[in-house]
C-alpha cells in the first residue's frame, strides 16, 4: 500500500475535463440517501447530545454522585470523569475503525449506538452517593468509561460511511451532515436543559431532574439503533471486502505505517479543532454559569441560537469547499478563531448577550473547518484502512485536548490564568494551519 495514497488516486481538476452534472438520482436512489441521513445523523446526534447534556448538567447532578459537603471538589470530580471518558476513545476507534474495516460500516455504527444508549440509560437510573456511597462515584466512571469506548468508534465510522456513500463531487456538502446531525443534538441537550431550569425549581433539578435528559437520551439511542439495522453498506467497501478475501489478511499496524503522514496530519489538524470546539460549542454556556455567574436559563438560550446559526452555515461551507477545495476553506476557519481568541475571550464579562455574540462569531469560523473535517479525513486513507486510520488518531488526539478542555479551562480561570489557556489553544491552531497549508488538496479524490 502506498504512503501517500492520495497521490495514487487523485482526479487532476485540469483545463477541457468533464464536469457533466451526475444524473438525477432515481426513486430507489433517493430513498437509500434518505436512510443514509437518517441512520447516521440520528447515532451521531446521540453522541453529541450525550456528552453536551453531561456538561452542561454537571453543576446539577456532581452532588448526587460525590459527597455534597464540597460542593467544588464535586463539580472538579465530575468534570475529571468527564475528560478520563476520553481515555477510552482511542481503544474504541482502533476496535471500532477495525471493526468498520474488516467487518463493515454499518455494522460498526450499530454497536457504537446500542452502547452509547445503554450508558445513558444507566446514568438516568443510577443510584446516588446519598444511597450507595462511593459506589455511585463509581458506576458513573465505568459508564462515561464504556460510552467513551462507542463514542470513539461512532464518529469515525460514520464520517467513512457518509464519505463513501456521497456522490462525487458532493462529498463536502454530504461531510456537513456529521456536524448538523451533531450540533442538532447539542441543540436539543440545550433546549431541554433551558426548558427545565424554566419549569424546575434549582432544588429538583438537583434531586431530580437532572435524570430527565440522560433518559430522553436513551429513548433516542433505542431509535438510532433499529434505524442504523435497517441500511446498506457502501459499495466501497464491499468491493475492498471482495479484494480481501481474495487475498491476504491486511495488517494494521503496516496499514498505519504506510500511512504514517496521514495519521499525523489527522493529529495537527485535530488538537486545535478539538479544544475550539469544546471550548465554544459544547462548554461556553457551563463555564458562562460557573465563571461569571450567568443565569443559567439565559445563558443556555444563548448557547442554542449561536448553534443554530452554526447549523446553518455548515452546509455552504461544506458547498464552497466542493467548488474552490478543502484547503482555502479549512485555513479560513482556523486562520480566523486564531485571530478571535483573545478578542472573543475578552468580549464576554457581565452581560448574556456578549456571551451569544462571541459564541456565534466563534461559532462561524470552527463551521467552516467542522463542515467538512469528515470528508477531509476520509480523503487521506484508502478504503482498507480509512475508519481506523481516522479513528485512532483523531480518539487519541480528541482525548489529549478535546477532553480535558473544560476542566483545563476551570482550573486554570479559577486561578487566574485564564490568559494560558487562550495561549495553549492559539499555539494548537498555530500547528493546525502549518499542516493544513502544507498538505495537497484533497477535493478530486476519488474514494474507492
């Protein structure tokens, strides 16, 4: 296998070829993309909803699982179980990606989903400290521990399925669908999350009603999964799994070394993406409440109009990279946060609104690089190796950084160098606009 096999299989955008629109696609055609969409979005919402709600409700149910003495020490815990649900992203893209590998996309997602499900289903029933004592501290580690393993099997498989099944020429605006159906997930967690700090009282949504969206994530889960049963694999991979049975087992750690320099493009371009996005996306309303005291309830409306506004723009990003290329639409995007962190970081003090309008202004430029990171990484590998080329580098590099942001980031503000963290994230979107610029243009790619 060659180390560089995007060299192999490029389609030069040259002067006289053809750019015929593809046919309209027939009934039968449009009724698979249908259950594309559908089979993925609703598995990959499920993974974002799930680790959103448990940051943003955090504040609410660290009480019930560590000792409400200290108050502090609790939310600390908690959000520590948080970022080590990370540690297992890596072992779950290498089971995971190898699983999608050998045995099929489709496959890999449905037993990514029916774990995710089964976790939040745990979480929602779970006894509390009050009742079971360090058992429950417990229990909530070995279950963000087993949804961390789906989790870093979900997201790779799916951006592979969803790369494979595009139509060429499309696949950016397909690759947006990973963050739509993603963000939309994030979107329901904030809303149901304002909703019931609306309706509850702070008392019951510390003794209660904490549990309601990790179960509402369960009852989604059980969705995702008939769903996902129900589609085809990619006509990728089957004619890869046709060449393998006529040949040698293909093995994995050759794969990566053939493919060394892509791994570490996925890595450089994956560190600062990650921190960014859990840093705006996912924990700007949480660390809003916690660090300036915001009101909770406002803070979250904030929080789901900037990623409604995120939704939008992602699939005319995902269009505009399929018209001038991958690479002038990802330095846009990490070009542009770059310059912003400090800006954006000081614009929010005392009021909800500078709150929105940093997010959303933040919020824009990570949807340019979000909307087609799934499409950009597929491109890198061949068929053979592409969801666990892609998943072990990315689980590994979203667990060192993406993770621990939020903790990092309350530490660190508790302490007053909230100034480090904004240095610390500009340094790995330094790095990511050094690999990005130096790597080829991946628009005309051709995906078999």
């Amino acid at each position: 296998m060659p180390r560089e096999p995007h060299a192999s299989h490029v389609v030069p955008d040259v002067g006289g070829a053809d750019h015929t629109a593809p046919p309209p696609p027939s009934p039968g055609d449009r009724a698979a993309r249908r259950r594309t969409v559908l089979g993925t979005g609703i598995g990959n919402a499920l993974e974002w909803y799930d680790w959103n709600i448990y940051a943003v409700f955090t504040p609410f149910f660290a009480p019930q699982f560590f000792p409400e003495s200290d108050p502090a020490s609790a939310l600390m815990a908690t959000l520590a179980i948080f970022a080590v649900g990370f540690l297992m992203r890596p072992l779950g893209g290498l089971l995971f990606g190898r699983l999608s590998d050998r045995r099929g996309r489709r496959l890999a997602m449905v037993v990514s989903v029916g774990l995710a499900s089964a976790g939040s289903l745990v979480i929602g029933l779970a006894p509390t400290h009050a009742t079971i004592g360090v058992g429950a501290s417990v229990l909530l580690l070995v279950t963000r521990l087993v949804q961390g393993l789906a989790h870093g099997g979900e997201l790779p498989a799916a951006q592979t399925y969803v790369s494979e099944m595009a139509p060429h020429g499309r696949r950016g605006r397909w690759s947006s669908l990973i963050y739509v159906s993603g963000t939309c997930g994030i979107v329901v967690g904030e809303v149901l999350a304002a909703v019931l700090a609306g309706v509850l009282t702070d008392g019951q949504l510390h003794s209660w009603g904490w549990r309601v969206p990790f179960l509402v994530g369960a009852a989604i889960g059980a969705y995702a999964l008939v769903t996902r049963m129900r589609l085809t694999e990619t006509e990728a991979f089957e004619k890869q799994r046709e060449s393998q049975d006529a040949g040698a087992a293909p093995s994995l750690w050759r794969d990566f070394r053939a493919n060394r320099r892509a791994c570490l493009r996925v890595v450089g371009i994956t560190l600062g993406g990650t921190v960014t996005y859990y840093t705006w996306v996912v924990s700007a309303p949480a660390q809003a409440i916690a660090v300036h005291g915001f009101d909770p309830e406002a803070a979250l409306w904030a929080g789901v109009l900037a990623n409604l506004v995120f939704i939008a723009v992602l699939p005319v990003f995902g269009i505009l990279s399929d018209r001038v290329g991958r690479k002038p639409v990802m330095l846009l995007s990490y070009v542009g946060i770059l310059v912003l962190t400090f800006p954006l970081d000081l614009l929010i003090r005392d009021q909800v609104w500078q709150l929105g309008v940093a997010m959303t202004v933040a919020m824009l430029f990570i949807a340019a690089s979000s909307a087609i990171l799934p499409t950009v990484y597929a491109e890198m590998f061949p068929t053979g190796v592409r969801t666990a080329g892609v998943a072990v580098p990315y689980a590994f590099s979203v667990a060192a950084c993406g993770g621990s942001a939020a903790y990092l980031q309350t530490w660190l503000s508790s302490h007053g160098l909230g100034h480090v963290f904004l240095l610390y994230t500009m340094a790995l979107l330094l790095l990511a606009v050094v690999v990005i610029w130096r790597m080829p243009e991946t628009k005309d790619v051709e995906l078999t």
